[in-house]
C-alpha cells in the first residue's frame, strides 16, 4: 500500500522500507532473525520464479521467510488456519516441506472474532512458530514424522482439524463449533467463548518460546542492518 509505505518511511527513516510485493522485495537469504507478518489471505498464488511450486499466497510466505532466515531465526505469522488445516493431494504435504527446513515451534488459534473490531471480517486465524534448523541440530519436529498431520476433531465437533490442537487443546483459544461462517452455515470455525484476552494469548505464546532463543549468529554472517 503506497500511502502506509510512505508513511512508514517518514516514520522510520534508518529502515530500509520497501512498498512492493514480498516477492519483489530485495532481501537477503539466510540474514535475518526473526520475520513478522499477518500474511495475506485469498486464493491466489504469487509468482516468484525462484519457486517451481505454486504455492497459495499464506504458504508462499512462510517459504519465502525461511529462506530469508539464517540459521536458529524465527518466523512468527497470523496466518489462515489452512496452513495447519489443509490436506493437500497429489503433491507433498507442505507442512513436510518446511518441517526440512524448520522446527515447528506451535501455534495459537484465535477466535473467529478476533479481528472484527479492526478488520471488520469473522475468520479463523492461527499465530504459527518456526525455528530455522541450525546445522547441527538433530532435525526432529513436533513428534517426529510429518510436522503437523491431520486427525479428526474433537468427537463433538465432526471436522479434520490439525492434530497439534487436539494434542494441545489450550492453544485454541475459544471453542470449536459448526455454528457456520461468514461465508455459509454448518462449516467449522471457532467460537468466543471468553477464553481469548489478552492474557490468555500473552500465555498460550509463552508455552511455545518457553526455553527457546534465539542463538548468537554464526561466523561469518552479516549481522549488521
């Protein structure tokens, strides 16, 4: 958006802001600490030829972040809760994809609320964690195997929800329902049902960085702005 980059220059003028398409952006590989982002949603895929996949537009994020990460850096997105829900078919799972390049860290899942009052839309979003393997590490993710597979929910909410929810209830932060969407009836999402305050998110994104850090930057990487 030209008027907010604009702003965010005037603002913040020792930055290098860029107002284009992350695909377009100038960054480097293997530099950065951490990478933030509320991804865009939609079903569109960029294109950035570094990639032969396509990728819908929330996983191309992810991809592209890891790359830009070095070794031990962290990305932390708001992210459509299909990055941990979808089931791909007839190509590899994405989340195998980035359980080689990452640590799957965990995730929060919001309520379908959460971002009415600013974005004036009901959706189902998740806050999702990974760590750039160090080369040194034993590259074992969350129970070994594929990073997040899919099981079936909770017996009163008949829906595939990721399994790293049903193993971890306390990270969803309100109540699993068929109550329906903005976009029809009887599909799933999740209910405010009070648990989800500010503390409550300060809490469930505790229990993923509790005893995690970020290490030192290894020889020979750039560490300077």
């Amino acid at each position: 958006d030209s008027i907010s980059g604009r702003i965010a220059q005037k603002l913040y003028e020792g930055a290098d802001v860029q107002v284009t398409g992350f695909e377009e952006a100038r960054l480097p590989d293997d530099h950065f600490d951490v990478v933030i982002s509320n991804v865009p949603f939609g079903d569109y895929s960029p294109r950035d030829p570094k990639y032969l996949r396509k990728y819908s537009i929330h996983n191309y994020f992810f991809r592209k972040a890891m790359d830009k990460l070095r070794p031990g850096g962290v990305v932390a997105f708001i992210t459509s809760r299909y990055t941990m829900d979808a089931r791909e078919k007839g190509i590899r799972d994405f989340r195998d994809e980035m359980e080689d390049l990452g640590r799957f860290l965990g995730a929060v899942r919001l309520p379908e609320t959460a971002f009415r009052g600013n974005a004036a839309t009901d959706v189902v979003t998740d806050i999702v964690f990974f760590q750039k393997w160090q080369e040194e590490e034993d590259r074992v993710g969350e129970g070994g195997g594929p990073v997040l597979p899919l099981r079936h929910g909770a017996p009163e909410v008949k829906v595939e929800v990721n399994d790293y929810f049903n193993r971890h209830p306390e990270q969803v932060l309100g109540k699993h329902s068929l109550g329906g969407t903005m976009y029809g009836g009887n599909q799933y999402t999740v209910e405010d049902d009070g648990t989800f305050t500010e503390g409550s998110l300060l809490e469930a994104i505790g229990r993923i960085v509790q005893g995690r850090s970020i290490p030192e930057a290894p020889a020979g990487i750039d560490t300077e702005p």
